[in-house]
C-alpha cells in the first residue's frame, strides 16, 4: 500500500541531498520541463525532467531523477544526465557559448532548423526550439522507463506546475504540488492533481537559473 506520507518522506529526503529537481539550478539554462507520475495502488515512480544547457558540460543536457519505490537500479534522485545535441562544435564552433548561424541543430539524429542569427545565446537558441519539438527533446519511452518496471502505467504528466521558490525554505512535503502528486500516487487517481497555485515552472520564471 503506497501512502502519502512515504511518497513526501523520499521527496524531503532527495531535497536534504540537494537530489531534487531545482529548477534555480545556477549551472543549467533552463530551457524546458516535465513530470511524470507512474503507479500501480503498490508501486510507485516519479520522473522529473529538467532540460537545460549547460555552458560547463557544453551542450542541452535533460536531466532525469527518478523517485519511487519500485526502482530496479540506483537510488532515488538523480538518474541520468541526457545529452541532447549531436553538433555542438558546429554550432558554436569557437566555444563562444552564442549560436553561429546558418547551421541546423542536430538533436538525436534529426536536423532541426533554428530561425535565429548568429551571436544568439545558446540557451536562447535551444528555447526557440522547445515548444514545437518537445517530444525530441525530452525522455522517449525507453529513456523514460529506464530503471523502471516496464509495465508500470502512467497515471499524470505535468508540463507545468507550481514550484517552490526555495526548497530548503519550503519542503516538497508542505507544498501544494507535491502533495497533490503524493496523493495520486496514493490514490491511482489522477483527479486528485487539482492545483490552486499558478505554474512558475517556466525558464522565465527563473531568470538567475545558470548564471554561476
């Protein structure tokens, strides 16, 4: 029997770790965002993705944690650093962290057009990109299953929500979002995601994100 109380205990305990998805990150741009809430009535996961560009490791990284009680690898929180960009020294051949111009982004195989110039932001360039490939940028099947029972069906997907500002101020146990999400792990019921907070999930929620 999954409880509420056990879901919120492993998310404050991945926040003490500084394991829980900061979307002020000070090493990543923020560029886009989900969440996926997986469970049977015994089993439980969470997939949080933050996908941001990262000038130290130099390319669009999505970076997975993954929660639950049924994980068939690895510790709760971080799970996997996802490098999305197949071109980078094209794209920014001198290491300027700007956009060159006039060339595709590749992402996983596939040539995206960019309508920006050059001496565009990277992270700017990875932003314009966002709302119309999603699907490419962020987890497939496999990537989001990964150290996961495979049957384990989804029962919510959030491409937005309310986050706390600062989560050792406001543990994900005493905010709103997170013990909704609590409750339809709980529950197997997705209705129970009723949220009165507006979504500041954003990237322009989160202007000082990446700036170290």
């Amino acid at each position: 029997m999954i409880t509420t109380s056990s879901v919120l205990g492993q998310f404050d305990l991945c926040a003490d770790r500084a394991a829980f998805p900061d979307l002020d990150n000070g090493y990543y741009h923020p560029v886009d965002v989900r969440i996926h809430a997986l469970g049977d009535g015994t089993r439980w996961a969470l997939v949080a993705e933050l996908l941001g560009y990262n000038s130290r490791g130099g390319n669009l990284i999505d970076v997975v944690h993954r929660f639950g009680n049924c994980l068939t690898r690895g510790e709760p929180g971080f799970g996997a650093f996802l490098e999305r960009v197949d071109n980078m020294a094209e794209i920014d051949p001198e290491g300027a962290e700007v956009y060159a111009g006039g060339v595709p982004v590749v992402v996983r195989g596939t040539a995206l057009p960019v309508a920006a110039g050059a001496g565009v932001p990277l992270q700017d360039v990875f932003r314009l990109l966002a709302p119309e490939h999603k699907p490419l940028l962020l987890a497939d099947e496999t990537e989001l299953r990964a150290d996961l029972p495979a049957d384990l069906p989804v029962l919510l997907r959030l491409d937005e929500w309310n986050q706390p500002e600062d989560l050792w101020d406001t543990p994900p146990s005493a905010h709103e979002t997170f013990q909704m999400i609590a409750e339809v792990l709980h529950s197997s019921d997705p209705a129970r995601y009723r949220p009165t907070l507006p979504p500041n999930s954003h990237w322009s929620h989160r202007p000082e994100a990446g700036t170290l």
